[in-house]
C-alpha cells in the first residue's frame, strides 16, 4: 500500500491512497483524514485504506484522480518524533578517520541516534532553505520508517511488528556549524533544519523480497545538480538493523504511533578515493561530506565544497524493473532572507 499527504486541509495535511504506479490517487477522508489519524487506529484503518488501494490498481476507484507528486507535503508534515539513527558503521568510521580519531568498539554493538526536530517538517519538492550558504550545506539520503505504539523496553522482534511505513529521507546538515555543538556536548539543534521525506510512504509488503532482516535491499540513488552522485545499497553494510534501531530508542521511554527513526546515511564499504565515486566504477555517496572525507584522507584536505544557492539534489529509489517506489524528492538550494531584515 502506497499512502501520501497533499497540501491541503490544514497544517497535517490531507491523507491519500496513490496507485503502485504512482498515477492516480483517491481521497479517504471517510476513513481517516490525516496519516496520523490512521495510525492512530491502524488496525481499522489500515485493511479499508488496503481495499481503496486494491481498486485504485484494478482501475475500479470511482473517485481516483491523477497523481502528481509536486502537490505533496511530507507523508507527516509533523511528527510526535523523529530520531535519526547512524546504522552504516563506514559512515561513522570515515567521519572520525578524516579528524584522526579511533572508532571506539562501543560503535558496534551499540546503535547511535539523535533526536531531531519533528515539529516541522517541509514537502519533497520543497527547497532547501537557508540564512548563510556559508553554513556547509549538505544532504543526507536515508531510509525511514515509521512505527507504531512501541512499549518501553521492547525488544527487536516485538520491535519489528512495529513498522507500519518506510520513506526516503533528505536529512540535512550545516556541517560548518556542526562542531561547535558538538563540543557543548549536548547534541545537534542549530546543525540540523527541517528534514524533507518522500512524497510516498509505503507498507512493507510493497518492497517485496527487497525487504528483509528489516533492511531494504535497493540502491538508494543520488543526484546533485542532475549528476550521478550515489547509488549505494541500503541493505549492504547496515550494521543495525531497523528493529534494532527502534529498540534502541525504546529502551527507556514508550514510542507513540507516528514516530519516525532514520537510518542515518546510507554509505556501502568501497576501495579509494579513486575507486568510489560513480565515474571510478565505485557506488558513490549519499553525502558531500563523505566525499570530502575521502579526499581528506588521501589528499589532506578536502576539495569538494557544500552546496550552494541555486544547487539542486534528487533522492529516489527504484524497485528491479527500474519503477519509482516512493516518488523522488527533488530539492533547490534557496537563499533566504532573515526574519526582519528588510525593517
């Protein structure tokens, strides 16, 4: 089931069914009028929004219309939480190797995650939006998926029960403003704006064999400025899985029906430099900071920079007959005044 929020009926938005092919769609406010609202009550929800979606594949919806993703908002324009993980080790590793840090063991059995801001998030066409292109500017693509109720203490089984949807995510960071609060020690804020998800969430079921051992198995693809930039496997080198990460999260606090966890960035074990990028034969990168990483390593300094006013990203991710799974989100850099500043 493949299930998307226009831009309409308020601030959460208003829930549709889309086809498979992503075509057409059907309203289902007699169902539920809001994503949230029908997760709230997936086990009724959830079998009446599957017959509309049946339907709407039959070519038997009496009320379905044509699809276009540039009306959508994210599939939760807010969330009752978002906390990103960091589940591909190789991303963390080169991180800390490009400052001449050790990765402490502690990394490989215990899953790293952020809470991040879910009170606003922005539609996938939406541009990225900045005060300061001097930020660092970069994106992050992602996995997503979001659960529903999840008692404190559940483990990874019960865990993954839990998963009702997964999306694509474009997390961004300004990496420039990153280390200094880190080294307040409390975590990111200012680091990190609004994330944009896929305009489609879908149900497990819909990735087929691509999803299993709660991983999806699919290249995540990434372009800047409509170049190949990264079409590393989602499902390769995850060192935590989903059910993992939520577990996590739920150690010490119960997780309400709505909360999104990210996977981090997708990032797969390659060679050098000159053998991981798309050009060289490699998978690439779903970061420019990943990139700088290796060119830091091998060069001693960076030379890529971040993105820039006016520079664009598209994030997709397509099913083995090259069909898209959750629409692509499709971003322009914009630079924006600051509040008040034309007084």
């Amino acid at each position: 089931m493949k299930l998307a929020t226009l831009k309409t009926g308020g601030r959460d938005g208003t829930l549709i069914v889309v086809s498979r092919d992503l075509s057409r769609y059907q309203t289902v406010g007699g169902i539920a009028g809001t994503l949230q609202a029908a997760l709230d009550d997936w086990a009724t929800c959830a079998p009446q929004l599957a017959e509309v979606y049946t339907a709407l594949n039959d070519g038997a919806a009496r009320h379905a219309l044509p699809f276009d993703e540039a009306l959508c908002h994210s599939p939760l324009p807010r969330a009752y939480q978002w906390a990103d993980g960091s589940a591909y080790i190789n991303h963390v590793e080169l991180v800390r190797r490009a400052r001449g840090a050790e990765l402490p063991p502690s990394f490989r059995n215990d899953p790293l995650i952020y809470q991040g801001g879910s009170d606003s998030f922005v539609g996938p066409h939406d541009p990225i939006r900045t005060l300061n292109e001097d930020w660092g500017i970069d994106l992050e693509a992602e996995v997503a998926v979001i659960t529903g109720d999840v008692p404190m203490g559940a483990g990874p089984q019960q865990c993954a029960g839990a998963i009702r949807l997964l999306m694509l995510v474009n997390d961004v960071s300004l990496r420039h403003l990153i280390p200094d609060e880190l080294a307040k020690g409390f975590g990111f804020f200012q680091s990190k704006p609004a994330s944009a998800f896929s305009p489609i969430a879908v149900t497990p079921d819909e990735l087929g064999e691509a999803w299993r051992d709660c991983k999806v198995h699919l290249p995540l693809l990434v372009h800047i400025n409509r170049q190949p930039f990264g079409k590393p496997d989602a499902g390769v080198d995850m060192t935590f899985d989903f059910s993992r990460l939520i577990s996590h999260a739920a150690r010490t606090r119960e997780l309400a029906a709505g909360s999104i966890i990210g996977s981090g960035t997708v990032s797969n074990r390659q060679g050098s430099l000159h053998g991981s990028s798309i050009a060289d034969g490699g998978v690439g990168y779903c970061c420019l900071a990943e990139l700088r990483m290796y060119e830091t390593i091998e060069g001693g300094a960076p030379r890529t920079g971040f993105l820039k006013s006016g520079d664009s990203i598209r994030i997709e991710m397509l099913d083995r007959d090259g069909h898209s799974i959750f629409g692509a989100i499709e971003q322009t850099v914009t630079l924006v005044p600051a509040a008040g500043a034309a007084g």
